[in-house]
C-alpha cells in the first residue's frame, strides 16, 4: 500500500533488475546491462551501465510509450534535496549536455528531477551519479 501511495505522490520506488531486465530489456543496446532502476505507477527510469532510460507511458490506456535517455558519459552536476518534515520528498536533479559534441563552445544543456519518498535513502545513489559527474569534469576540462 505505501509503494502505491508513493505512486500516486509521483515517487520513485526500487524495482528489481530482473524484473526491469524482463520488462523493459528490449530496449537495451548489445553488451547494456541493467544496474538499478526504479518505478512509478506507469512510468519507470532504469540506469544501465551506459545511460539513464526515461520510461514515459501515456495516455489513459498507458501503451503509448516515450523511450528517452541521458547517456552517463553527458551528466556534469547532481544536486540532491533531502526530505523535511510534512509532504516533503527528496529530490535529485541531474544537469546534463544534450550537444552531440560534449566540447562544444555552445554545447546544450538540460535538467531532469527526480522525486523519492522520505523514507528512501537517496545518499548512495547521489554519491554514485556525483561521482560519474565528477569524473566527466575532469575528463571534459582537459
């Protein structure tokens, strides 16, 4: 019940990798393995060892499907927000180069948010995209 409440809030909750391997594996390119991922009532994000898969279902019957992606090697800054006290979620934000060329004078940017639970211990998996962010700074400064 509170998995489904957290839906209907647009939360975030863990979902196994076998089970987005099965559901969602046709969209994963050859030797692209899935390390975790996460559901709403319909829509999903699933990060793989090459991107951040954006599962969009739409309309009322949910099988329209958007299918976008934020390539790992794109991500140069994470932010996250904790959860405070009241209806407050915790909140990542991923800024990210949508330019095909990463070194580009006039590379393009975006951001995509993410809201958790309170109850969800978003710390490992900031560190984790802070980390791949720190590292593509460095590589793209040099």
């Amino acid at each position: 019940m509170a998995g489904f409440l957290n839906g209907l809030l647009g939360n975030f909750s863990e979902v196994s990798i076998e089970e987005l391997t099965r559901q969602y594996g046709i969209y994963l390119m050859p030797d692209e393995k899935v390390t975790t991922g996460f559901k709403l009532v319909r829509d999903s994000f699933i990060v793989t060892n090459e991107r951040i898969i954006l599962i969009d279902h739409q309309g009322v019957t949910g099988k329209k499907t958007r299918i976008a992606s934020i390539d790992l090697d794109s991500i140069y800054e994470v932010t996250m927000e904790t959860s405070g006290t009241g209806f407050d979620d915790s909140e990542l934000t991923i800024h990210y180069i949508t330019s095909p060329y990463y070194k580009a004078n006039d590379a393009k940017t975006a951001t995509y948010k993410f809201e958790f639970g309170k109850k969800f211990n978003l710390q490992p998996f900031y560190v984790a995209i802070h980390s791949l962010a720190s590292q593509n700074r460095k590589r793209l400064n040099n």
